[in-house]
C-alpha cells in the first residue's frame, strides 16, 4: 500500500467513524430531558434580598461600599446586562438606602431602560472630572460631582492579611500616586 492510498483509507474511516457516532449521539439526544424546563427567572425581590445581604455583610465588616462593574456581579445584584468598555458604567451598593447607578452622561437612557428596580442614577461627563467637590479636574478618572469618588489609590485588593491599598495614599489632590 502507497501513502497516497493509506490516506484515502484512513480519511474514509475517519468520516465513516464521525458519522456513526453523530448517529448514537442522536438517538441518545432523543432520552434527554430538558433542564432548563422548569427554571424560574430570578426576580426583582431576589435581587433586592441579595442587595439587603451584600449590605448587611458590608455593615458587620465595616464596609462602606461595594462598586459593582458591568459583568457577572452586576447582572447577580441588579439584573442589568451590561457590556465593559472604556468608560465606566456600573452600581454602587451603600451599606445603607438604595444603590445607585453610575454611567456615563449620554447611557442614562439606555441604562434606565435595562434596570430591573431602583431609580437612581448618577452620570459623569468627559471634559472635567471633580474628586470630592474638589474644583481641580484630574487627567484621568470617574468621578461623580461633588458627592464621591473612585481613583486608584483609593481602591482596596484582598490579601491574607485582610485589605491593602493598590497605592499608597498621595499626599495632594495634583500628585496622584503616593
């Protein structure tokens, strides 16, 4: 036998192989049952319970806040599906009252349109970004006026230890990294 005709050969039964187990791979779809068939979608009050415990674990722990980016925390807490880009859009939940959206000015709509509950949301522009009422805008950044803040040095990463600062703090508002 010839290389050209093993390959013929092994090519045929390769196919032949395939298409016998597409066959049993049918026939055994057929004794499946669908699981989803009886799923229920998760309501707006098992969001809200959700929120409820997120916060009261944020009290025993002394958490003042969790900020929800878009992606799976988001659509667990509020349902809302949300794609990441470049700008920040996303929830903030406080230990205490409702959370609040935070998006950029021209997405309210759409993000009004996709929430499940609540109705508080907080937009930011472009041009000018102010930290804690501060009235020096910063380079870079999402900050929602006058009321709070998220820059880098402020944000916290787990450890075993418990949390630690991405950055030490700066000693100004003009120098951004410690």
């Amino acid at each position: 036998m010839n290389k050209r005709d093993f390959l013929k050969l092994s090519g045929g039964l390769g196919i032949t192989a395939a298409m016998g187990g597409r066959a049993a791979a049918a026939a055994d779809s057929d004794q499946l049952q669908n699981m989803t068939s009886n799923a229920i979608p998760i309501s707006v009050s098992e969001r809200k319970t959700r929120v409820a415990k997120a916060q009261r674990l944020m009290q025993e722990s002394g958490v003042v806040a969790l900020l929800l980016e878009a992606g799976s925390a988001l659509v667990y807490f509020t349902g809302v599906r949300w794609r990441r880009s470049e700008r920040f859009t996303g929830a903030t939940i406080p230990t205490e009252g409702d959370l609040a959206f935070v998006t950029p000015y021209f997405e309210e709509p759409s993000v009004r349109e996709s929430m499940t509950f609540g109705d508080d949301v907080r937009t930011w522009h472009e041009p000018i970004n102010f930290v804690r009422g501060e009235s020096t805008p910063l380079a870079s950044g999402i900050y929602v006026f006058g009321e709070f803040g998220v820059r880098l040095e402020d944000c916290l990463h787990m450890t075993e230890d418990g949390p630690r600062l991405f950055s030490e703090l700066s000693a100004s508002i003009d120098k951004l990294f410690g």
